[in-house]
C-alpha cells in the first residue's frame, strides 16, 4: 500500500515525538560465531542476498569490499551498490514515505552524515553494538549503537602525472592553483555538487578569500562531476600529448591509476576528512547477516593498513590520531554537513564562480559491475 507523502511527513513526525532507545549490550560473539548464525539466516530467508548500498562514485570503488567479503564468507552473497550518498539518502526516503514493507537495503554506508541521527530519531535504525565496541572512536558513533564509524576518508591530498609535471613543481599550498602557471593543467570536482568537496573548498576560500575562487576559475580548470573522475581522466588523457591536464586535488586519499604516472603529495595545509558511517535498517529480514557486515568493516582485521583507523588501539599503536594528522577535526565536516542553509549558501558562492554541475551521474560513466 502506497502513502501519500503529506501522511508519511505526519507519521514522521509522530515517529520522532516517540522514538524509543533501547538499552543495547555490547555484542561479545567472534565473526565466526556470528557468521554462523548469517548462514543459518540465509538458508531460512529463500537466499537473499544481504543488500548494501556503499557511498561512492565509480562502480569499482566497491570491488575490493566485494572481493573480500565472498573470499571471508562464501555462503552469503553480497549485493553491494555503490552510489552517490545524496542520492542513496533520497531513495531510501521515499521508500521509507511511501511505506514500502522492507527498506531499499538492509545496510547503508554513507557520507551524508546529517542523515543519520534524523533516522534514528524517526525509528528507522537497527541498534547493535559489535565486540570492539570500546575500541571504537567514541565521538564519531551514536552511543546508543544506532549508527558507527568504519573508516576515514579525505579530501585534499595533491595527485599529479609525474610525466607532465615534476615532483619539484608541484603546488606546496592550494593557493598556488590559482597562479596562471598551472591554466589548463587541473582536473576538479565541481564543490557545488559535492558536500565534502564543498566543504574542502569552504576551508580554502575561507583561507586566501573569494578572489582566490575567481582566479582559479579563470584558469581553464576541467570541472568533472564525482571525485573519482579526476583520476579516471588524468589516466585518460596520460598518452594524450596534446593534453596539458596535469594535477587534481578533488580525489579520495588513496586514490590510484594503474598507469603508474600518478604521485601523490600531502600539502602542508590542513585537508579535509570525516568518519564514513553505517547503519542497519530497521526491518531488515537479515539482522544477523547485517550485523556481520558491520563487525567485519570494524574488524581489526579490515581496519589493519587504515592509517588512521576508526579503532583507538591501532592509533595508539602507530602513533597517529585522526585528531592531531594533517586533517580538519572531524566535527568540521560534521558541522558543515549538518547546516543546510550553510551548505546551500556556499554552494550558491561556487555556483556563480563556475556555473551548475555539467555532465551526467559519474555512475551512469562508471557503472556498478554487473551482478
């Protein structure tokens, strides 16, 4: 039965006026112990796989995921869509509105964090909390277990084709692109159309002004949609000997191509990050299977090689911390995310500067692989 969505914005509110918080233990089972349990779940649920959608913007950015779940748990397939976190948030509301019986998926996993405590308060979240519990950076998780961080992204780290451009000619300061030397050399994502984009943008313009803006948008920049397109073309355009495009400052720490002319530098400027979050959706037939993919992604295990980690321990051991590296205090992105008006306002700023977000969803360019 379909709800009309004056009534479901009512239901909402009245959700929110009685959202109940249970008290939830810590969950002391091993991933095998609850592997288990997933698998005897799956037999008994006419073997549906366990749905995730995976904040992203290019198909393969949820290759690895893929490939690692089935080689750890082969009984329990894994249907795991990557996609754009904005547009994630909209499906899942207006199937939330339109009082479908299950969710859209079981698990999200996503960059808008503003979406999370509105879920929780309309009751729409699992509440679990997995082993390592304690281990886990406290200010970054719902205490009641109703959403956690799994990992750290950023923003702002300087990726250049060393064949076009030395190492000892790349920008120290992101001030530098806005000098007339590096016209027609960069690849960045519209801000305008991403928040964590915007928000790298914000600190920038907030450091050297609105004319530094202006001139970078007056030096032939290639704006792209999605942050994994900046790498995709500098590897594209790597044996175009006409093209100049050069350096990109706009793609996820981490980031690679497989040409092998990619560098990266950390400029000595703060950059931009935030914990990556997940929840699980109330009224998921799988709770045990979603509840293993959560423990995993937090697992030491998979958080092993995460520098820094969502997990204390492996900070202390490696003597790193979220808080104190070359990054913005995570509140920061959380606070800029939470304020629309905010939010909007910049992005009108970056609108003006560089006109609308041209080009299709980079997921429609770099699609999911076929399942």
């Amino acid at each position: 039965m379909r709800t009309s969505t004056p009534l479901a914005l009512a239901l909402t509110s009245a959700l929110a006026s009685a959202q109940f918080t249970p008290t939830v233990p810590i969950d002391d089972r091993s991933l095998s112990d609850i592997y288990a349990a997933a698998r005897r779940e799956y037999t008994s649920n006419s073997t549906r796989p366990l749905q995730v959608f995976w904040g992203g913007d290019a198909g393969d950015q949820g290759d690895g995921i893929r490939t690692a779940w089935a080689q750890q748990f082969p009984d329990i397939p894994l249907n795991l869509t990557v996609i754009l976190s904005k547009y994630a948030d909209t499906r899942l509301d207006e199937a939330f509105y339109e009082g479908t019986e299950y969710p859209v998926v079981d698990v999200a996993a996503l960059q808008t964090l503003r979406d999370f405590p509105r879920w929780k308060t309309q009751n729409r979240l699992v509440y679990y909390k997995p082993a390592n519990w304690e281990d886990l950076l406290a200010n970054e998780n719902d205490p009641d277990g109703a959403f956690l961080a799994f990992s750290i992204y950023s923003f702002g780290t300087i990726y250049f084709d060393s064949s076009k451009v030395s190492a000892d000619d790349v920008p120290s300061t992101f001030e530098s692109f806005a000098d007339p030397r590096w016209k027609g050399k960069l690849i960045l994502t519209y801000p305008n159309d991403d928040d964590a984009v915007a928000y790298l943008f914000s600190l920038i313009v907030s450091h050297y002004g609105f004319g530094w803006l202006r001139a970078l948008a007056a030096n032939d920049v290639q704006w792209v949609r999605g942050t994994g397109t900046p790498i995709f073309e500098l590897e594209r355009q790597h044996n175009d000997t006409s093209s100049k495009r050069a350096l990109t400052f706009t793609s996820g720490s981490g980031s690679s191509a497989s040409w092998g002319g990619s560098k990266a530098v950390e400029p000595p400027e703060k950059i931009m990050s935030w914990p990556q979050t997940v929840a699980t959706f109330a009224g998921t037939p799988q709770p045990e299977t979603a509840k293993l993919f959560v423990s995993w992604l937090v697992s030491n295990d998979r958080q092993n090689g995460s520098s820094p980690s969502v997990l204390n321990s492996l900070n202390e051991a490696n003597g790193v911390s979220p808080y104190t590296s070359n990054t913005t205090i995570f509140s920061g992105f959380r606070t800029f995310e939470t304020d629309r008006a905010g939010v909007e306002w910049w992005k009108n700023v970056f609108e003006e500067a560089l006109d609308t977000p041209q080009g299709p969803d980079p997921l429609a360019v770099y699609p999911n692989p076929s399942s």
